[in-house]
C-alpha cells in the first residue's frame, strides 16, 4: 500500500485558507497543513487546529513572501525592506545572501523566534518545511538543522521532485526552478541520513505549485511509485478574494475542490492508497 501525505501550505495565512483547510480535513483526506507563524490569521488556524487533533500541523519557516517578521523589523533590519516586511520571492533574498547583506545571525534568531511560536500553541506539530522551500538553501539548511534539533523535531519536507516529471509538459521556467530545487534536496539527503531526520520517498507538488488541479492530482496518484509520498497543495475557500491579497497566481479554490472531490477519493481508493500525516512516520 502507497502512503501519501497531502499538506495544505500556506495555513494561517488567510482566513479563506483556513476554511478550506479544515473543511477538507473534515471530509477526510487532508490530514496534513504547515502553520505559518508569521501570517496575518495565525490566531484563527492555530485555534481551528486545536479542535481536530487528527489534523497534523507542521511549522512552515518563512523568510519571503511579504510578510511580516515574528520579531520586530528592527531586530531584523537585513531580512526586511522598508516597509517592514520580508521580500516578496526568493530572487532578492538569494541576491541579499549572494552579496553579504543577510546577517545569519538574525535569520537564527527569526526562525527561532517562528518555531516558538508554534511549538508553545498547544498543536500536534509534526513537521518543518517552509514558504518556497527556503530552508533548502545552504546556508538556512545549516540553521534548520540546529534548530530542529533544540525542539526535538525530526520530521521535515525534502522537495526532491523528479527531474523527469512533467520535464516536456510544464513550462521552463517551473521546470528550471524544481531542477534547482531538487539538486539542493538531495544534496540535503546527505545531512538527513546523518542526523536520522523523517522525510518522504517522494515529493510532489513543485511544477503544479498553485495549480494542483483535479487532474494534475488525480495524475499523480495514478502514476506514483511504491513508497510515501507528499504531495504539496495551496487550498483555499475563494480564489477571487485571496488574489486581492495575493499576486502569486494560485487556483487555490480549484486546488480546495480537488481535495474534496468524490472522485479522487474513489481514486484512491482504487489505487489502494492510504493518507497520512507526518506525525505517523517512525
């Protein structure tokens, strides 16, 4: 029997995520959110996630997306902009890094201050991954790795999606950006073997971020291989009022529909496939 993992990112970001989260665990395959402790409905998802103790909350570390810091942008002046908030994508960040603008340290004490936040809310955490897999680039991977070990967390996300998936049917630039992904992944595998870290046999989700549709869903569940899975999802209640908050793209309420579809739990139900969340790995 396949075990798969279907994770709802992006939880506590927005009061239309945090409906569709617990309405698809309530219906039975979502049993898997990250919980960012940054984001602007934290208080609502982690209240709502102490009523369903089967719903497993990992932390998803955030250095990007515009967002708010945890601590005050004054205790962090090298991971924020004017405004306060943290850089919209990776590109900047990566740049920031790449010309010594970043202050580690503050990272540390930023990612410290998020993990915190979370492991004291009473929740069932049972993971670390992060927004746009930040905690795969080298330096961050370092950090992620010590603090996972001071809150004696195991289990994380390693998004090493298959070079050769969609490699002819996504476009170039997502194809190009899971490439690069998926080499600082398994490069990471590495560290995880070392330090007896959780993770999956597969991951899913990188060239369908923000459109993990029906089909590009029911797609993966028929073609997966023998092993646990994860497989990424951005649900949400009302495309329509998330994208007046958010530019990135997403078809977060196809992606809510997906998840609650009749037909994909039939699916997986003919694939002999058995959801899970992190927290029922060894």
């Amino acid at each position: 029997m396949n075990r798969v993992i279907i994770n709802a990112d992006d939880f506590g970001i927005h009061t239309e995520v945090n409906r569709a989260v617990i309405e698809a665990h309530e219906q039975g395959l979502l049993l898997s959110t990250s919980l960012l402790a940054s984001g602007p409905a934290f208080d609502e998802a982690a209240a709502l996630a102490r009523q369903y103790p089967g719903l497993g909350v990992g932390i998803h570390l955030c250095l990007v997306g515009a967002l708010p810091t945890v601590l005050s942008p004054k205790e962090v002046p090298t991971l924020v902009d004017d405004n306060g908030l943290l850089p919209e994508s990776y590109v900047p960040l990566v740049k920031h890094m790449w010309t010594g603008r970043i202050d580690f340290e503050q990272v540390y004490r930023e990612l410290d201050a998020q993990m915190e936040k979370i492991m004291s809310a009473g929740l069932n955490v049972t993971h670390v991954d992060s927004h746009q897999h930040m905690h795969m680039l080298p330096p961050v991977w370092k950090i992620v790795q010590a603090l996972m070990k001071k809150y004696g967390l195991h289990r994380l996300r390693i998004p090493k999606e298959s070079y050769s998936f969609k490699v002819m049917a996504a476009s170039p630039g997502r194809v190009m950006g899971r490439d690069g992904l998926t080499y600082l992944a398994r490069k990471a595998m590495s560290d995880v073997k070392r330090l007896r870290f959780t993770t999956t046999d597969y991951f899913w989700g990188m060239v369908d971020g923000g459109h993990m549709t029906e089909a590009n869903l029911a797609h993966i569940l028929r073609h997966m291989p023998f092993g646990v899975h994860e497989i990424m999802m951005h649900p949400g209640r009302s495309t329509a009022v998330l994208s007046q908050s958010f530019s990135w793209g997403y078809h977060w309420e196809e992606e809510f529909h997906a998840l609650i579809s009749p037909r994909i739990r039939q699916l997986m139900k003919e694939q002999n496939i058995e959801p899970i969340h992190y927290g029922q790995l060894p």
